[in-house]
C-alpha cells in the first residue's frame, strides 16, 4: 500500500470513487463532477482548485483524500482543509484512511499550516470515532452555515438587521491533529 499524489492519468479510477462517496453521504443526485471538471480543476489550473492524495495497491487506486489550502488565518498561517476522504469499502479497516490522514499532515506541515479542518456528517459515527483516535477534536463552539445557490442569486430581504449576499461556511475547528 502507498500514498501519493494523484496525477491526471487518476482521473478515471478518482471519479467511481468519488461516486461511491456521493452515494454514501446521501448526495448522488446532486454530485455534478466529471472527468473534464476533475482535469479542469484539479490539474490544468495553476494553482489548482484542489489537491488530491491516492492510496494505492497493486495499482487500484482503494482511498483519495481531496484537500485544498485556506490561505488566510488569524493565526496568520494557512489551514489545509479536507473536502473528501473516502475508503472504498473492501478496503476499510485496513489503515488506509490512517495512512492518507498521516500523508495531509505532512503536506500541512511542509505548507507551514496551522491547522487541517474537516466535515463529517453527524450520522456517521464510524468516521467520527476513527478521527477521535486520531486526535481529532470536535468544536462544539461553531456551526457551520451556508447559502445555497438559490439563496445567493437572490436579492437579501431588508430585515432590519444586516444581511449579505455571500455564500458563508464556518469550518468546526478539528484541533492539533498529532500523527
């Protein structure tokens, strides 16, 4: 089993991954990413629009951990944050999403981060565990917020208060992540 970078030959293997996620966090029929939007934006742009870790074994690609860097922090340092980290199933429990957490970390660290942060769907219990033995932290103090597209395309309703018409995401803050 190794880790790497993905490169644009992937391409094909990245995206039935990819669905297979989409299908288990419940989000299919919205999923709308192709092989022309993965070269696009993974790895024609410079820089890109993501970057993309591979497991591998015997050649088939069996995990990808999809991340991208926020520049911008109080800390004055950037965080990497993980969009997608995926197992496919026959390959769970084997430590490849161990070894692919362990392979961010250290393209955080070269990158001088602060901080990596992350989602995980409140019903998944599994992941939430095996990111807890981790030492990953939970932050109970932010919820994250959104505009949908819908939303964003419409004039904000005067209400008195402020309002704005930008599409928001609080990250929850994952915490030092010791590896």
């Amino acid at each position: 089993m190794r880790v790497r970078k993905a490169v644009e030959a992937d391409v094909p293997n990245l995206l039935p991954l990819m669905r297979e996620l989409a299908q288990f966090e419940k989000y299919a029929d919205a999923f709308a990413v192709t092989e022309e939007v993965l070269r696009e934006q993974g790895f024609r742009r410079s820089p890109p629009d993501f970057y993309c870790l591979v497991a591998e074994e015997n050649g088939e690609l069996t995990g990808l951990l999809v991340y991208y860097f926020f520049p911008f922090t109080y800390r004055a340092k950037p965080n990497v944050i993980i969009k997608e980290l995926y197992v496919a199933e026959e390959h769970r429990s084997k430590g490849v999403g161990k070894l692919l957490m362990k392979a961010v970390a250290n393209e955080a660290e070269k990158a001088g981060c602060g901080l990596i942060k992350w989602y995980v769907a409140k019903w998944n219990r599994r992941s939430i565990q095996f990111y807890e033995r981790l030492g990953a932290k939970i932050d109970h103090d932010w919820h994250e917020l959104q505009m949908s597209e819908e939303a964003v395309s419409r004039p904000p309703k005067s209400s008195g208060g402020t309002s704005s018409a930008c599409r928001a995401v609080v990250l929850a803050k994952a915490g030092d992540f010791p590896l």
